[in-house]
C-alpha cells in the first residue's frame, strides 16, 4: 500500500507540473535567467529556509515542554527536518517518524505528539488567515493589484475557521465525522492543556507567525532575484496562498502544489507569470537540495545513534 501511495503521489505531481508547465507554456525562455543566479541572494534562501525549521524547531521545544515532554533544541531541530525529508519521499507523512522518534527515545506518547501537530496546524492556519487578511487589506486597490475583496473574505473565514476548530467546545464537535472529530478533539485536548499557560500560547502563536512572515521574506528575495519589485503586502499575499497550497498537498513535498500556490498569489496582486513561477522554481532549488543533504546527516548521524544506543541497551545483562 506505501509503495502504491508513493506511486499515485509522483504521478500526481507529474500531472500537476505538466499543467503547470503547459500554463506558462509562453515563458519558458525566462528559464534562461537560471544560469545566472546571483550567489548572495541564492544562499539567503537557503539560510531563510534553514532559520525557519529552527523556529518549528523552537515551537515544537516549548509545546512539548509545556505538555510534560522537555526536549533539547537540537533534538527539535533534527525532528522538523526528518520531517521535511520524510514529505519529500512520502507525502503527507512526515509525522510518523517524529512520533515513533519521541515516543521510542523520549517516551512521549503519540497521542500527544500527533495533538500537539495537529494544534499546531490549526493555529498557524488560522494565522495565516489573519496575516492574509491583513495584507490584502493593505494592497487592496493598488494599481497591479486586481480587487482582493473576496480573498479578504476567504482569509476572514480561514481565520475563524482554524481558531473555532481549536477553541470550540467540545461538544460541538459531535456532527463531524469520525476522522476529522478525532485529530479536532486530541487538538483541543492540547490547547486545553497549555491553556493555563497563555504566555507560553502567546509565544507559540509569535514563533508561528515569524516564520510565516520569514517565508514571505524568502519569497521576496526569490522574486527580486528575477526582477519583480513589489511591495511586502503583495509579497505576503503570494507567500500565504503558497503556504495555504501546501496544506492540501497530496505530492512528494507539495511538488506542482507549492508552484500552483506561488502563480495564484502571483495572480491576484499581478505578477507576471512566467516571472512568478521562476521565483518558485528558485526557491524550490534553494530548498528542496538543503532538505536531501540536511534529511541525509539526520539520517546517519541522528538516526544510526539512536539505534546504537538502543542495541548497546539491549547487550546489557539483566540486574
């Protein structure tokens, strides 16, 4: 079944870039700008990109800390990329090898690393709902930009959405189905549980919301490497509705998702293009190389010392 998985995953997304490519179809020449990439602005990326695992790395060191699981900083951080290596081969999976990872070494259970995620995603969609919002409220009628009225009211209701799924009570949750009322109650069990704590929740929220505001500095910088000079309003639009197709991604790491994303923000505040999806096949060479590499050392050095340490724990002889 995992392999079928994967194998429906990379059709997916080779359907999905053959759209995509056929699109921009009028553009193509622009990849010549590919050959020159300035090396400043081309290893800030990558510095962006590192810099915001540290702060799901920072986010999930607080959160689990809160729950009763204290963590080192670099444990956390080698978690956030094993799970940004594990979406790269398997979509949508790159919770399970953190929680088997935490719940083997650290004895955290998985139902509270998995609520703790969950909560997570809630909270940061709903962030970016809020941030959304208020960028195209601060675009709206500028001269490149087309109305964004609707997408305010999206980014309104995204908002409510995510902080009703998290805050809601329980009871309410009774209609869902079986799936989504599951994952929605173990996320208000972990909001519940660091409810006592709102300095902590307020510092989980100002993490969350830096580094979506770190993505958009990213793919600001990746859109000047190709000449696009807009504002960071316009920017931010780009960069949530990006991260927004990210959620709902079914391919090895939003592979055709992520660059759909990047030409419907490039859209709505009226960016060219072919010069759009340049920008995202910048960032997608920035990162996707720093997640192998980064997901490797992980692998070899995180990885083969936990299994180490569990057969030299296994060799000694019972008291």
């Amino acid at each position: 079944m995992v392999g079928r998985r994967i194998l429906y995953a990379y059709a997916l997304a080779g359907i999905s870039l053959a759209l995509l490519a056929w699109l921009v179809r009028g553009h193509w020449g622009d990849l010549r700008q590919l050959s020159n990439l300035p090396p400043g602005p081309f290893v800030g990326i990558i510095a962006l990109y590192l810099v915001g695992r540290g702060l799901s790395a920072e986010a999930m060191r607080m959160g689990l800390s809160g729950l009763g699981f204290p963590l080192a900083r670099s444990i956390c951080f080698m978690l956030t990329l094993l799970q940004s290596y594990t979406n790269l081969i398997i979509p949508r999976s790159g919770l399970a090898p953190p929680a088997v990872y935490l719940r083997v070494q650290h004895g955290v259970p998985y139902t509270v690393y998995l609520a703790f995620a969950v909560l997570m995603i809630l909270l940061t969609t709903g962030l970016m709902g809020g941030m959304g919002f208020l960028a195209g409220w601060m675009i709206d009628g500028e001269p490149d930009s087309i109305p964004v009225s609707k997408a305010l009211w999206f980014f309104a209701g995204l908002c409510g959405a995510a902080a009703l799924a998290v805050a809601a009570p329980v009871r309410l949750f009774g209609v869902l189905p079986e799936w989504p009322r599951r994952h929605l109650l173990a996320a208000h069990a972990a909001w519940s549980s660091l409810a006592g704590r709102p300095s902590m929740l307020i510092r989980l929220m100002g993490l969350q919301a830096a580094g979506i505001l770190l993505r958009g500095v990213r793919m600001k910088v990746a859109l000047e490497i190709v000449g696009v000079q807009v504002s960071f309003g316009q920017v931010m639009v780009v960069s949530i509705c990006t991260d927004l197709s990210m959620l709902v991604s079914l391919t090895p790491a939003a592979l055709g998702f992520r660059e759909a994303g990047v030409l419907f923000g490039a859209a709505m505040v009226g960016i060219e293009p072919g010069a759009a999806m340049l920008a995202a096949i910048i960032d997608r060479l920035a990162t996707t190389p720093t997640v192998i590499v980064a997901g490797q050392l992980v692998l070899w050095r995180g990885v083969r010392e936990v299994l180490k340490g569990s057969d030299g724990q296994g060799e000694q002889p019972s008291p």
